[in-house]
C-alpha cells in the first residue's frame, strides 16, 4: 500500500497537521484503489532554522482554514441577512450567482437568502488543481431543494453559484 511523506517547517498546529495528513490520504484514494487503513502518511517536522530556501530560513505559512467550515460560516452569515459577519469571508468582488442566472452582491445575496430561508443540510469539500471547492445542499422555506457550489480563493470564497 503507499506510504506519503511530506516535511514541514515545525510550528502549526495539532488540528492543521491532522487536516494536513487526513487531506493526503484522501488525494491518494482519489486516484489509487486503496482502503483507508492501507494508506501510510507520514509527517517529518524540521526546525525553521535547519530549513532553507535559496539560502534564507522560512517560517510556516498560515494554514487555510478548513473550507467547508467557511463555507459553512458563509452560509449562516447569509441566512440571518448578517451583511457584517459574512463580509470578512468573501473575497473582493465576491458574487452569487442564483439558479436562474442572476448575479448577486453580497448584500443581495443576504437579502435573498434570509427572505427565502435558506437553510443547509450539510456540506462536502472537493480539491482541485486551483484549490478547494465546497458543495452545500438544503432546502428553502417553500420546501424546494438547492446545491450550491462555493469556490475559494485561498482563506476566501470567492463565489457562490446555485442550482
């Protein structure tokens, strides 16, 4: 069965490394016939002055956050109308594109989402080569079922398209 490897500088934290190692096991059944238990991820930790790049010593970036949980915080914040708490998760320019094809800012989409009742049954995170994409699906007050496809732009949504 495979067995990942993958070095860090040292510095993140118990939940990121945790995210880190359950991610690598998920790409690599994505594309190998492996059961769960078969695939071997490994974490080697340096210190970030025994790590070099081009002769300068780094320190770890900031993880992302997990993204079907900013989704998720994206999708609350649109429900109540809450304008000022989903504002700080979207990405500049941030649209929702409804299932009959109209772009909406983020207070029209706001507006629309808490006076259709908007409420979600759950959320799945699927990766990509340009990052991480999260599918929420649910149902509005009327009782008519939706999907809605967030795309994220690094610690961001960058857009939210409805069917």
């Amino acid at each position: 069965m495979p067995v990942v490897e993958t070095t860090v500088i040292e510095g993140y934290d118990d939940a990121t490394k945790a995210r880190l190692l359950k991610g690598m096991t998920r790409v690599v059944r994505s594309v190998m016939a492996a059961p769960p238990d078969g695939v071997v991820t490994i974490l080697r930790e340096v210190a970030a002055s025994s790590y070099a790049r081009g002769g300068v010593s780094r320190v770890p970036g900031p993880p992302l956050p997990p993204a079907a949980e900013l989704a998720e915080a994206l999708a609350a914040a649109l429900g109540r109308g809450d304008v000022a708490a989903a504002a700080p998760l979207v990405a500049d320019g941030f649209v929702a594109v409804t299932a009959e094809g109209a772009r909406l800012d983020l207070a029209a989409a706001a507006a629309a989402d808490a006076e259709a009742g908007r409420r979600y049954d759950g959320f799945v995170e699927a990766l990509t080569d340009d990052g991480s994409l999260v599918f929420g699906h649910g149902h509005l007050a009327d009782g008519r079922r939706f999907i809605d496809r967030f795309r994220l732009a690094g610690p961001v949504i960058a857009d939210r398209e409805s069917w």
